[in-house]
C-alpha cells in the first residue's frame, strides 16, 4: 500500500530495467516539477544510466531538455536517448542540446541493446 501512495505522487515513473540502468518513458511536457522528480529518482535509485523513450512526444522543450539533461549528468547518469523523430530534431534549431554529442538510438531496441541488456532477437534479425 505504501508503494502505491509513493507511485502515485510521482509526475513521471521511471522503469528500473536493471540494477543500474533506468527507462523513462516520457508522456508528458518536461517542466520543472518533472525535472525534480527524474533527478530525485534517479539519484535515489544510484542509475549509471537512463534512457529517455521520446517516441511518444512529437514537441520537445529543448531548453527543459537540456536543464533535465545536464542536471542528470551533474549527478552521474549516462543518458541516452531514443524515439526521437527527425521532424522533433528539426525543432532544435538553436541548437539547445548537441544532438550529435549524445548517444541517441532510432528505437528503444537499439538503445538497450547499446547498454549490453539481454533481449530477444527481433524476428526480422532471426
């Protein structure tokens, strides 16, 4: 009961996929409350490295991004970055985040399997 209160007063869950790598789903707009509350997890939980899965989000605040980006790295979570759409990149015009200068994957796939997690064969690579 405990752990469903403590759920439920979460503004984003982040997914343990191991003992040191973190999933985070992103559904909603990043804003400050959301920023605090990755960084907080993610430091309570000791991740080496979190995955952000963009794919559902089709308009980024690169400047929130970026806040949430950088804090993560103060702390010392590796982030990488997958989902993102060519159309979402083009919106980071200013340049906000050097896309190029972090690890970003077409696919959560591609990107857990970058960090070496055990998966299944895709049937098209069977």
């Amino acid at each position: 009961m405990n752990s469903r209160r403590l759920t439920n007063h979460r503004s984003v869950p982040i997914l343990k996929v191991t003992e040191n790598i973190g999933l985070l789903p992103l559904l909603v707009d990043i804003n400050e409350a959301v920023i605090q509350d990755v960084l907080k997890q993610s430091y309570e939980e000791a991740y080496a490295h979190l995955v952000i899965e963009l794919s559902s989000i089709r308009t980024i605040n690169f400047d929130e991004l970026s806040k949430m980006i950088l804090g993560l790295e103060y702390i010392g979570v590796d982030v990488i970055a997958s989902g993102l759409h060519p159309d979402t990149v083009k919106n980071n015009r200013d340049n906000v985040i050097p896309i190029d200068t972090y690890r970003c994957f077409p696919d959560l796939y591609q990107a857990l399997i970058s960090l070496d997690v055990p998966m299944e064969p895709r049937k098209a690579e069977r």
